[in-house]
C-alpha cells in the first residue's frame, strides 16, 4: 500500500513534468516560428527596395522555412486556445506567400520595363537630340539647335525624375515626370516647326515615336509598382501585424499556463515530499512494531526456557517447556523436558534408594538392641 501511495505520487509528479515539458516546447516552437517570420518580412522587404534576384532567393528561402515551420507548429501545438492562434497564423501565411508571389510577378514585369524600354528608350532619345542639336548647329540652324537643348535639358529632367521615383515611389516624383514630359513634348513641337534638314527630320521622327513608348512603360511601371505597394501595404504588412499578434496570444498563452503548471509542480513536489516522510515514518513504525514482534516471537521461547531451567534448578521437575515450534529453539525446549523428566527419574530413583537404606539400617538397629536385650537377659539369669 505504501508502495503505491508512493507511485502515485511520483507519476502525478511525472506527469505535470512532462505536461511542463511540452508548454515549454510549445513557446519554444513559436519563439522558432516568430524569428523565421521576421526573417521572412526583413528579406521579403528588402527585395521590394532592391528587386535584385539574389534577395528575392533569399525571401524564397524563408518563405519556405516558415511555411514548413507554420506545419509543424499545426501538428505540435494540440491546446484548443493556442491551436486556433496557430491556424489564424496558417491562413494568415497563405494569404502572405500568396501576396509576397504577386509582388515577385509585378516586381519582374517592373525590371523588365525598366530594363527593355526606359534603359533602351532613354538614351538612345538622348543621342539624337545630341545628335540632331550638334547638326543645327554646325549648320547654323540656331533655332532648331536651341530646341534641340531645351528638349535635351527636358529629357534630362525626365529621365532624373524617373530614376528618383523608381527608388522613392513617391507620387509627386511621378508627377514631376509627367510634367517634364510636357515641356519635352512642347519643346518637340518648336523644334518640328524649325527643322527642315531630312537627315535631322529624321531623327527627329523617331524621337516622337519612340518618347511615347518610354512615357507609356513608365506610366505601366508606375501602376506595377503602386499595384505592388498595395499588396505590400494590403497585404505582407497588415498579414505580417496579424501574425505577430497570434504569435504573441500563443506565447503569452503558454506563458501562463505555465506559470500555473509551474505552481502545481512546486505543490505537487511539496505534497510528494510530505508523502514520502508520512510514508517513510509509517514505514519505520510498522518496521519497528514487525521486529518487536518478531523479537518476541524469538526470546518468548528461550525466556521460557530460561525460567524453566531456574525451577528446576530449585529442584521442582514437574515444570515444563511449552514447545510450539519445530525449529531450533523448540528442539532445546523438547531437550528441556527431557532433561527435568531424566532429573524427576533419577531423584524418585535416588529418594527411594534412602529410604531403602534408611529402613535397612532401621531393621539392623532393631536387631542389635534386641541382640543386647538378650545378651543382658542371659547374663543376668547367670548371676542369680
């Protein structure tokens, strides 16, 4: 029974240890999921400033890691409250990576833009208004070459201001481009009316077909990238905020459960140990009251023995051994007996043979009086 009292305690005790362990795992795992998760929006950022293909491996690479990551935690986490939290994160990651591949399709229809149409436009536009503005002048066709600066000049800013809306997204750079494509256009137009030379005509002609092609690529790019900054903002920012607040729901979960179970294991080890000095101290008591009795069960016999052998010592025989056992302190009791019945033998053998002799001696007596009694008779008969 002890036993048992014993080992249930300790299994209850097992059991809150290994309910302790798997809280423990449980914020450890999410800890795990949070830093992949801020991994993730770090790179995933970083390749929407850079759109380089080295960072948008990288923002893979951790999608992938959270994703598998998000799995496991589904699997490992089984408390309703927390595995709600971790489904919420599940669809928020979908609805995430789903966002993040939009962002990676419009970011290549960006490159390409800028890589095939304003980075090809550009500077060829540039060279033939050089081109065209170096003719008229040498030809001394100063108007036509006075256009041809201030169309360069509008170029120019243009181009500057597409640059700097391609790093800032701002909305007034893009309007800045609009409104030096305007200038451009008008200076275009007086420099159409000035030039009479063919060759610079020319030049001129593709100019004014090509300028539209460049300002409709960086108006497509302008709707790419404001598509991707609201994915960004609709999206991999606001599912990024939802995640880390169920992130934080699942640790601040697991945090107070286990605080309570951190208090039912100090109790449970108090009430353990309460147990086992209980236990212990009913153990020592029945050890003491089972050897006392045993001790008894062993020196009752011999103390009887001892004070059987004291009476017959004193000389009375009739006294006996209780032997109820067969072992060897009952063979001593039954030797006991033996001996104070040989004792009683020999002392009725040794009292009769006494009182044999002293009725002898009692006889010869009788006959030496009676022996002198006749010897006096005869002797006095002699005198008279």
């Amino acid at each position: 029974v002890l036993a048992g009292v014993a080992t249930f305690s300790l299994l209850s005790l097992d059991k809150n240890f290994s309910t302790l362990s798997n809280m423990t795992d449980d914020a450890q795992l999410v800890t795990e999921l949070e830093g992949a998760i801020a991994n993730l929006r770090i790179n995933a950022l970083k390749f929407i400033g850079s759109n380089k293909d080295t960072d948008k491996e990288k923002a893979d690479k951790s999608l992938a890691i959270v994703e598998k990551l998000v799995a496991l935690t589904q699997v490992e986490i089984q408390k309703p409250e927390r595995a709600e939290s971790v489904d919420h994160i599940d669809k928020d990651i979908v609805e995430y990576a789903e966002g993040f591949h939009e962002v990676e399709k419009l970011i290549h229809h960006r490159n390409d833009l800028v890589n095939n149409k304003l980075n090809k436009f550009g500077p060829k536009i540039r060279t033939e208004l050089s081109t065209i503005n170096k003719g008229a002048f040498e030809a001394g066709d100063y108007e036509s070459a006075s256009y041809a600066g201030l169309a360069q000049q509008d170029l120019l800013l243009a181009r500057l201001y597409v640059l700097k809306f391609l790093g800032s997204n701002s909305k007034g750079d893009s309007e800045r481009v609009e409104r030096e494509n305007q200038k451009l256009l008008d200076a275009l137009k007086h420099l159409d009316h000035s030039i009479e030379n063919p060759g610079r005509r020319q030049l001129l002609g593709n100019i004014t077909k090509e300028w539209p092609e460049y300002m409709h690529a960086f108006r497509e790019v302008v709707d790419v990238i404001n598509k991707r900054n609201e994915i960004r903002s609709g999206i991999l920012d606001k599912n990024g905020a939802l995640i880390a607040t169920e992130i934080a729901k699942v640790k601040e979960s697991a945090k107070k459960d286990q605080k309570l179970l951190n208090d039912e294991v100090h109790s449970s080890i108090t009430a353990a140990e309460v147990e086992s000095i209980v236990v212990a101290l009913i153990a020592l008591i029945l050890g003491c009251g089972i050897a006392m009795i045993i001790a008894r069960k062993i020196t009752a016999p011999i103390n009887n023995i001892v004070e059987v052998l004291g009476i017959i010592k004193s000389g009375d025989f009739e006294q006996k051994v209780v032997v109820d056992s067969t072992d060897e302190i009952g063979d001593l009791g039954e030797s006991v007996n033996q001996m104070a019945l040989g004792l009683k033998t020999a002392k009725e053998e040794s009292d009769k043979l006494n009182e044999d002799i002293r009725e002898s001696a009692e006889r010869e007596r009788q006959a030496e009086v009676q022996k002198l009694a006749k010897e006096k008779e005869a002797s006095d008969r002699e005198r008279r």
